[in-house]
C-alpha cells in the first residue's frame, strides 16, 4: 500500500490513523536480537479490509482487537494486516504485534540504521528509524503518544522520550517504563539503553531535564559532554523566549559512544555524539519547537525543519557575543554570491528531492531566508511571526506553503516576490532590499 509521501511512497498508510502506541521491547546484548510486542491503538480513515504497517523485523503474530489477523510481508518493509473482520470507517480499533530477530544487519531505502554494540544502543536517524525496533505508521503526518517499556539487564540505564514512570526489577532484569503525552512523530521516538550515567535536575522554570553520558567514553570524554549536556536546560529556557512556550514535558539530551557523525532532535532527548558543542545543542533543541512540536506534511517540507534550527543558532550566537543577525546574513550572502548559480542557490528548498533533504542549502540557505525575511518585516514582526507559527501548529503538521502563507498574513507583507528568490529561484537572490538584502553582490 502507498503511503501519503512521493519521496518515498511505501512510507506510512493513509487508510490508518495511529493514536497511541504501547512499545515494549526486550534486548540481548550479546545475542544482538530484540524481541518485541507492540499495541498500537488506531482509527480507521476508511473502510478497512487490510491495512499496512512498517516493520523489518520478523513477525510471529498479529491480533486486531484481540482476534488473530492474518499478515503477509508484500516488501521487506511492509507488514500487511487483513483483520478477521472489515473496520468500519471512523471506528477506533487495537493491532497487536509480535516481532523478533536482530535489527543490525537490516536496512532500507539503503540505509543501516542501527546503532549498537555489545554495550549500548541507540535509535537515531531520519527519516528513517521506527522499523528497525517496533511497527508503525510511519511518517510524520500521522503523530502518535507513547508509552515505552524496555527490559535488560537490570544494571543498564535506558533513555527515552518524555518523562520516566518507573523501573521495575524482576529477578536479573528490569523494565523500565517512559511516557510521551505530546503527540510525536515516528521516527523522533528513542531509546538510549545501555551502560549511562544519568543526572536529573530542572529548568529555572521547573522543566525536567534528564541527561546522559556513555560510561564507556573516556574519562575526559564523559567530563565534557555532561557539561555541555548541562548547558541544556539553560538553553532551553533562552529559546522560549524567542519561540514561545516549551511544547513538551521535558528536555535534555544524550551522548552516546556509539560511532554516530550527526546529532539528532529526539523528542524531549536529542542525541549527540562526544563532540557536543554548544551550537548543536540550541540546533536540536530549536528542533522541539521546529520539526517535533510543528512537523512536516511531507519530507519535501524540510526546510521548515533545518532552516528554522540553523536560523534558531544564529539568533543565539548574536545574543551571545556573535556577529549581529544582519552582520551574519551580510557575510554569508557575499560569499555565496560570488557563485550565483551553484548548487547551493538552485536547490529548491520547498521540494529539495529525496536525496537533498539533509544538503547543506536546506540548513544554510534556509537560515538566510529567514533571516532576510527578519530584515524585510523588522525584528519584532519577525519573532512575532514565528511565535505565533508555532502555536497555530503546535503538536501537528505543517507545510512550506501554508507558512508562506502565514507570513503574509501575520506581518501584512506582500511575500510572493521574496520567496520565489529564496526559495526557488534559479540564482542566487539580488541584493535588494526587497529581498531583505541590504548589500548588493560585491
């Protein structure tokens, strides 16, 4: 069955909506396999006769409101559900799921997206990561709230979105049980489990904030990366002053020892690698509100992603001894100008393709669109604008169109000129006022 996106089509089931998703897992970490049994309560869009999940791993059951279904594997990707009897449209109805086998060797769309050793795993990636580790509806256009049970050996440590409930011990093992009550996306779901030393602490304004580190980092490692962790909740205070009100129950973030060359906005718990620092901590924590509160429609949407958290550092450099905003824009427009039909100006940032979401113009580029946008509407207009884009959207989805939209409603601008140069020109923009340049090319 397709799904709602053409850049990668088998992605999600438009019949379905996903409401709550009950995951319970368990991991072997020397047998590298996880088991796990998913409930998974949904509504149906549309009379159902069968509907589709995303799963790699093997399945062994599958039940529809406690009857035994039928499911067959038409991909490696898809696990396709025909329940004992048709769903009426509109009614609410619970798949159960039964899975076992090793996530690692597994992959799609060409991509290996499990990270782990004989230690610590870790779930990060985009757009990619909920098949590897239990079934879904998978795309951003259909959020979900969670609660997440883990079982392992009871001396691990496990990481997870929301706020922790409990850890039970039962024998050599434990379970330990987080909840997500905010709506979220599939692939922001996350689960850090393994050998973390773990601090809690609260916001100025009461947040919780849980972070941790990989014990098996070196020492100077682990001294570094819990003090930039720390940094966290501080941030995250300074970007409610600039977007508004923290969309989620807590914040935070983990650094895991595993080999990752990225850092990823997990729902309420980014994950960095030992090089944290402090610009990718503001990116991924400007994400809770740009991408995780306010999600795409479509991955074409991407820029309403990566541009928004790349423009969120360069407020936070300019308030923290940086060069001003427009100093920023300035010096990046003067040299990227000086190749005015590369690449980096030709991309177009509402409908990158598939192969370009992550391109460098979607981060860069998408940053200076703003911020020349905040030199077109003024300062004030502009922080207005976006605290205002976040709460229309906030727990859904949104797309490049309907905030073209809403600028020009919010700020009473006409826009369509300014973002057709910025977003899909074939060339860099002139350096126009209009454009909210305030230097020509030199």
């Amino acid at each position: 069955m397709k799904g709602p996106d053409p850049y990668w089509p088998y992605d999600g089931n438009g019949g379905t909506n996903a409401l709550h998703y009950d995951v319970r897992i368990a991991y072997d970490f020397n047998e590298l396999v996880l088991r796990g049994r998913t409930f998974i309560t949904m509504r149906a869009n549309q009379a159902l006769s069968s509907f589709s999940l995303d799963l790699l791993l093997p399945v062994s059951a599958v039940k529809v409101n406690g009857r035994t279904a039928r499911f067959s594997r038409p991909n490696r990707h898809e696990l396709k559900v025909a329940p004992a009897s048709a769903i009426a449209a509109g009614k609410t109805f619970k798949v159960e799921v039964v899975y076992r086998g090793k996530p690692s060797p597994l992959s799609y769309a060409g991509e290996h997206n499990w990270l782990a050793d004989r230690h610590e795993f870790v779930t990060m990636n985009q757009p990619h990561m909920a098949p590897w580790w239990f079934p879904s509806n998978d795309h951003p256009s259909d959020k979900a709230t969670f609660d997440i049970r883990v079982n392992l050996p009871k001396a691990k440590r496990v990481l997870s979105n929301g706020v922790r409930i409990s850890k039970k011990v039962t024998g050599a093992r434990a379970t330990t049980h987080w909840r997500m009550t905010d709506p979220m996306a599939t692939y922001l779901a996350v689960v850090a489990a393994g050998d973390f030393v773990v601090e809690t602490s609260r916001t100025s304004s009461g947040i919780p904030v849980y972070n941790a580190v990989s014990s098996h980092l070196s020492s100077s490692e682990r001294g570094s990366s819990m003090r930039a962790l720390r940094r966290s909740g501080a941030i995250t205070e300074w970007l409610k002053g600039q977007f508004g009100a923290y969309p989620f129950t807590s914040t935070g973030g983990v650094v895991t020892n595993l080999d990752v060359g990225f850092a990823l906005e997990n729902q309420t718990r980014p994950t960095y690698g030992p090089w944290i620092y402090t610009s990718v901590i503001v990116h991924e924590l400007a994400h809770q509100w740009f991408g995780d509160s306010v999600s795409v429609s479509k991955w074409r949407d991407i820029w309403l992603n990566e541009g928004f958290a790349t423009y969120a550092e360069v407020l936070f450099d300019a308030a923290h001894g940086g060069p001003s905003v427009e100093a920023w824009l300035d010096s990046f427009y003067a040299s990227a100008c000086q190749s005015p039909t590369s690449p980096f100006w030709t991309l177009k940032l509402d409908n990158p393709g598939a192969p370009n979401i992550f391109d460098g113009a979607v981060y860069d580029r998408g940053a200076m669109v703003l911020a020349a946008l905040r030199n077109r509407v003024g300062a004030v207009p502009m922080r207005n604008l976006l605290r205002a884009w976040v709460a229309a959207h906030r727990d859904g989805n949104a797309s490049v169109a309907q905030f073209e939209t809403f600028a020009e409603t919010q700020t009473g601008a006409d826009l369509d000129g300014f973002f057709d140069a910025w977003l899909r020109g074939s060339a860099a923009p002139a350096g126009t006022t209009q454009n909210g340049l305030r230097h020509a090319c030199p």
